[in-house]
C-alpha cells in the first residue's frame, strides 16, 4: 500500500523513472521518425556516431556537467534532449500525484502501480508525438494508435467504462476525419488536416470519452492559433520544419532518376502526400503542425481533468 512508505520516497522513485525514460525517450524521437530500431546500437552522437558512455548519459547532469556539448566531437548539444529528460521527470511526478489523488492509502499496490505507469506511459508517448510532429510533421501510429490500445486496456482499471471508452474513440477520430478528409478533400482536392491528428483524437477519446476528445481538439486549436498569432508577429511568416523540407527536396531528386511507369507511381504516391508540395503562398495557406498542441492539450486533461474543461467553458461559453 502506497500509505506503508513517506510521500518523498515514492515521489523520488516516480521523478527517477521519469527522468530516465525521458532519456530513453530521445532515442524514441530521434529514430522512430527516421524508422531505425529503438534499442540497437546503443545510444550514440547524432554528430560523429561514436558510443555515448553511460556516464554521459546521466538525465540533465550530463548536460551540465559536459556544458551542452559531446565529449566525443564536442558537436552541440541539443537543449530539447535535457528539456525532454525534465518534462519526464515532471511527468513521473505528476502521474504520482493524479494516483495518489484518485486512489485511496489503502489501495493495492500494484493496482497504484498500473496507475501510475499507464500515465506515465501516456504522458511520455504525448511528450514524443509533441517533438516528433514539430520537426517532421509526422504523428507516428505507434504513438497514437498505440497510445488509443493502452487507454482501451486500462479503461476499467480507470473506472471510464469501455463504452465510454469505444464511443468517445469514435467521435475523437469523426471530430477530424469528417470535416477534414472528407468534406475538405471534396471541396479543395486534398484534406485540410493530416490522418494523424485524427488518431490522436482517437486517442483522447478512448482514455477520456468524448468529452476529453472534444476538449483536445477546442483547447489545442486556441493554443495552436495563439502560438501561430505570436509566430507570425515575431518572423513575419510560419515557416515548416527543416526536415520536411529536406525530405521534400530529396524526393524530387529521385522522382528525376525515374521513368516510365515507376515515374507515375511516384507520382501518384506524391500525390496523396500534401507535404511532397510547396506549400501555397499566404498566411491562411501556412502549414503548421497542429498535432504538438493537441498534444498539450491532452496531457492538461490528463492530469486537471474536467476541473479545466469546466473553467475553460465557463470563459468562452458565458
């Protein structure tokens, strides 16, 4: 039972776990996006390739310790690796505190346990999708289809019920594929969102119901819209993702080396992409990843729940 040991043990194992599989969720970001395998080799410069020892691999310390920059080559240093290991400490620590405010002292222990680690689960996956569709444009299914699995497994364990569950899954998907992917597509020839934030959506739906789909997708377009406001007053233009465009550039070097019929397969297969094309000139044409704010905007449901959701209607509803 979770009441058998003091507060700050269990809160310094929940900030440890966190930490260290935000580490860990480094290598998730830099190389599921890129399609390489997630535990060989072992964690190496993205600079010079060489073996990163695991002293250098201490969550934050190692940042600080080494001055943002790799022993091995002394390459930079990105800040989002430290930033992530904190956000995943932040995650354990909440997650700690959203069980310990659901369940009684006298739970079981390993029902506290599965608790807390399929919030932890959640919260890390989210923090991933949030990095990974900022520098890709790209919201991978083993985030967020994966992420819908965990919350249908663990809905009776949460008490939300797999009817719940199931439907709010439903209307998650419906919320963006609808007016996004069919409507949008039949009008303008291409869809207005990408199938990924749908799935995201999906997720939301299926650990919180249809309320915490309908949340995401209304907090997370005020955020994005704010941040895109901000952006566009600050650089005078939304610039997309340097990795979009490299890929971009890089697939119209290879559709020159084809001919024929493999040629017009490409084609096609580029067609149904809308980031294989410049985007259009215009603010209202500017594409920016909208899956990092209903990301956010999940994990503020996760962990405030529908306290928010009410205060947020009582702003804009009244």
């Amino acid at each position: 039972m979770l009441a058998e040991l003091p507060y700050w043990f269990w809160a310094g194992v929940a900030i440890a776990l966190g930490l260290t599989l935000g580490s860990f969720l480094n290598v998730v970001i830099h190389r599921l996006p890129r399609g390489e395998n997630l535990a060989y080799p072992a964690s190496r410069c993205p600079a010079c390739g060489a073996p990163i020892r695991a002293y250098d691999n201490v969550p934050i310390l190692s940042f600080v310790v080494l001055r943002g920059k790799a022993r091995c080559c002394k390459a930079p240093i990105s800040p989002r690796y430290p930033l992530t290991e904190l956000l995943g400490g932040l995650c354990g620590w909440a997650s700690l505190a959203k069980v310990l405010a659901e369940t009684p002292l006298d739970e079981p222990l390993f029902r506290s346990a599965l608790l807390f680690l399929s919030y932890l689960s959640l919260g890390l996956g989210l923090i991933a999708a949030v990095f990974i569709d900022l520098e890709f444009m790209l919201l991978p299914d083993e985030i967020t289809l994966g992420g819908a699995a965990l919350g249908f497994a663990t809905a009776g364990l949460r008490h939300v019920g797999w009817v719940t569950s199931l439907a709010g899954a439903v209307t998650g998907f419906a919320l963006v594929y609808i007016p996004f992917h069919v409507i949008y597509r039949a009008l303008r020839g291409h869809p207005g969102m990408g199938l990924g934030d749908a799935k995201l959506l999906l997720l939301a739906g299926a650990w919180f119901g249809w309320k915490g789909a309908v949340f995401s997708l209304l907090v997370g377009a005020v955020q994005g819209t704010v941040v895109a406001l901000v952006v566009l007053l600050v650089k005078g233009r939304i610039e997309e993702p340097a990795a979009v465009r490299e890929e971009r550039a890089l697939l119209k070097q290879e559709l020159d080396a084809l001919e024929g019929e493999a040629r017009e397969e490409r084609l096609r297969e580029m067609a149904a992409d809308p980031l294989t094309a410049e985007a259009e000139p215009g603010i209202g044409k500017a594409r920016i990843p909208f899956g990092p704010f209903l990301a956010i905007a999940i994990v503020e449901y996760l962990f405030f729940g529908e306290p928010l959701l009410d205060a947020y209607l009582g702003v804009f509803g009244s």
